[in-house]
C-alpha cells in the first residue's frame, strides 16, 4: 500500500490554502470530506490521506509530519522513524551547550541530491571554498534536519 498523494516537490501549503477549493492538501477532494487535521487556515489533511500517508517532501509535508510524530525519547528513536520514510544521511555535530545537535539531511528526491553531492564534490576538488550553492532545485532536493540527544527535532529548511 503506498501514498497516492505522496509529494514529489515542495509545495507551500500556506500559498495553497489561500486557493479556497479544496480542503485536503494532499488528494484535493473538492467535496467537504472531513478532515482529519486542519493545519491552516482551516485546511489540512482528510481521514483517507491521513490513514495512508507517507512523507515524500519534508518541507511540504512537515505540518503533517509534526502532527504524527511520536515524542521520541532519543535521538536513535528520532532517526529510526525518519529512515522509514527515506534516505538520511548525517551530515554534522553541534554543540549547543552540551545538548548535542546532531544534523542530518532528509533527502526528498534522490536524484536531484547526487546532483548536488556530485556538485559541492566537483568544487571541493577545484579548491573552492563550499558555500550554498545557487539553485532553487538542488536545495529542495533535501532538508536539514536537526535531532537533540533527547528526540527533539526541527525540521529546518
Ligand atoms: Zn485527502
């Protein structure tokens, strides 16, 4: 069984709930089919979408993705439910005071990512110094993703 509705790209729910015809971000169903969850503006997710839903873009999906999140106890529970999902991969370790911060990548389209891994790979090799590269594309090919030592997480852009 797998997500229908599943995002492909990043949408802005905020932009879409602007649009007043449908109330389900995700199927669109023009019917007032009940939702499960509003999450703006008093639009959100239906029962059906709810019930199947698999994360395909995190910063699309990360209203929903908050709402059915567990309250992870650790950082390894955190990961483990993200991984279901799809790739992540670590990218980093930060120290604010103690509460370790450990930072991974959520990959939403696998190939674009390569892409980008292919690219920051490229530029390190020329010597050159690895910024944020300019394309919209390749950026949305992640998020960062941020998990405390105790299962906190922010999902950051
Ligand atoms: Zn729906």
């Amino acid at each position: 069984m797998s997500f229908a509705y599943k995002k492909r790209e990043f949408e802005d729910i905020f932009a879409w709930a602007e649009d007043g015809n449908s109330k389900c971000f995700y199927c669109r169903d023009k019917e007032d089919a009940p939702l499960a969850v509003a999450l703006v503006h008093g639009k959100g997710i239906c029962h059906a979408c709810l019930e199947r839903f698999e994360i395909g873009h995190l910063g699309a999906d990360r209203h929903v993705v908050d709402h059915i999140a567990p309250e992870f106890q650790s950082r390894e529970e955190a990961l483990r439910w993200f991984k279901q999902y799809g790739e992540v991969h670590f990218v980093d370790v930060v120290d604010e005071e103690q509460d370790d911060v450990y930072i991974y990548h959520f990959v939403n389209d696998p190939e674009k990512y390569r892409k980008y891994q292919e690219m920051l790979e490229e530029m390190r090799s020329k010597g050159h110094l690895v910024h944020l590269l300019d394309d919209r594309e390749v950026e949305m090919s992640y998020n960062s993703l941020e998990i405390h030592k105790d299962g906190r997480y922010s999902i950051v852009s």
